[in-house]
C-alpha cells in the first residue's frame, strides 16, 4: 500500500508552494502558477484600464514621451503607477521580513494572501464604478502595486532566479541557453566544451509559457466576466497561501 504522503505528490507540492523552506518542484510550482496570474491580470488588466500594469519599462518610457509632448497630465498618472508598483515591492519586503522575525512559516504566504485581498478589491472596485473615467485612475495604481508586491515576493523567495510579472530578462535568458545549446551540439565533434543549462531552460520556457496561457485566460475572462475576472485569480492565490496560513505552530513543531 503507498503511504499517504507519497499518494499524492503533486497535490503535496502545490500545498508546500508558499512554505518557508525551498526546493526546486515548489519554486517552480509557485513561479509557474504567479506568472500565469501575472499574465491574466496584464491582459485582463489593459482590457480593462487600457493600461499594461506588469512592467515599468513602458511606464517610464510613457513619462518621458508625454514630457516631450508636455502631456503633463499624463505623466502624472504614469510616475503614480511607477510609485505604486515600488511601493508594493516594499510591502512585500515588508510583510516577508515582519513574518520571517514573528512567524517564520507564514512569511511568504502573507504578501500573496494580501495581494488576493487586492484582487478582490480591484474586481469590486471595476463592478461598483462599471466604466467611469474614475475607475482607471484608481485602477492602474491599484494593479501595479500588486505587481510590484508579487514580483518582489517571488524574486526574495527564489533567490532572484525567477520574475513572473515582465519577461524581458526570461526571454533573453532563454536566447542565451538556445544559443549555448546550438553551439554545444555544433561543437561537440571537435571537443567543444561549452554546455547549455537545461534546467535553467526549462523552467524559464514553463514561466514564459503560463505568462502566455494566463494573458489568453485573462483576456477571454474580462471579455465573459468584466471585473470579476480577477476573482478566480484572487481564489488560486488564497489557495496556495492558506495551507500554510492555517498551521498551527505548535502543531508543525511536533510534527
């Protein structure tokens, strides 16, 4: 008879993706499922606001063209968006360094349970004010900062290793291992000594992939769902932190 633990090892692995101790199936469980949600609520997002809120390259590049222009207005909404985005990068540093000193193993799950809330919140905010010029005023910063909070919570826990809300540094990573295998396979006759990290290659392709898949799901979403959207993202996210939120300490210690 196989023991219980082992019945189910990727439902074991998904339950420990937001633990406080790290191995390669839960980081790239967490970094897998973050990118899809960071890629729904991008494509969901800038249906909704008319606005992509995962990255800030475009954001500063927004405020320099609209001073060119001398769209001032618009300059003001794109630096509040580049605020919002660093200070949910600090929340998150925040909350994982409160938790880390006053409850270890519930340090990575705090910044993911309050960007849950803040989905919530966003889904509820679109719903009440439906399409008012108001709504992508307070939007935009809203989604920023909870992709700033994200993307700085799945940098700490990885080691910087994996980014889920922009794919810049993914994609050229994943060039740089293409190249390196080419050259490997190319070279080997003549004792080429040169090796792609495969590895590193497949986990990038799996993040990139779930960014893409989340976008198309994201999209379709606010097409059928409006704001709402954000909900059952808000549900995936509460799914993975509560497993580690509702163990009792004492419990875990004589495990």
């Amino acid at each position: 008879m196989i023991p219980p633990k082992n019945r189910r090892p990727s439902l074991r692995v998904f339950r420990t993706a937001v633990a406080h101790t790290r191995n390669r199936p839960n980081d790239l469980i967490l970094g897998t499922v973050l990118a899809f949600v960071a890629g729904a609520i991008n494509a969901g997002g800038f249906l909704a606001v008319g606005q992509y809120t995962s990255h800030m390259t475009g954001m500063v590049s927004s405020v320099a063209d609209n001073v060119a222009l001398g769209a001032f207005s618009l300059v003001g909404v794109a630096i509040a968006a580049l605020i919002a985005f660093a200070s949910g990068a600090g929340a998150s540093a925040i909350l994982i360094n409160w938790g880390r000193r006053n409850a270890r193993r519930k340090q990575y799950a705090y910044p993911l349970a309050v960007e849950a809330v803040l989905l919530l919140a966003f889904g509820a905010l679109g719903t009440a004010m439906k399409s008012a010029p108001e709504t992508a005023i307070a939007a935009v910063p809203l989604l920023c900062f909870i992709m700033g909070l994200q993307n700085a919570t799945i940098t700490k826990i990885s080691g910087a290793r994996i980014r889920t809300t922009h794919l810049t540094g993914m994609i050229t990573d994943i060039g740089i291992e293409l190249g390196k295998l080419v050259y490997e396979l190319a070279g080997r006759a003549h004792g080429v000594t040169v090796r792609a990290d495969r590895r590193k290659l497949s986990i990038l392709s799996q993040v990139v992939s779930m960014f893409f898949l989340g976008g198309v799901v994201g999209a379709i979403g606010f097409k059928h769902l409006g704001y709402g959207f954000s909900m059952p993202l808000a549900a995936l996210l509460l799914a993975l932190t509560s497993p580690q939120l509702i163990i009792h300490p004492l419990k875990k210690r004589t495990a």
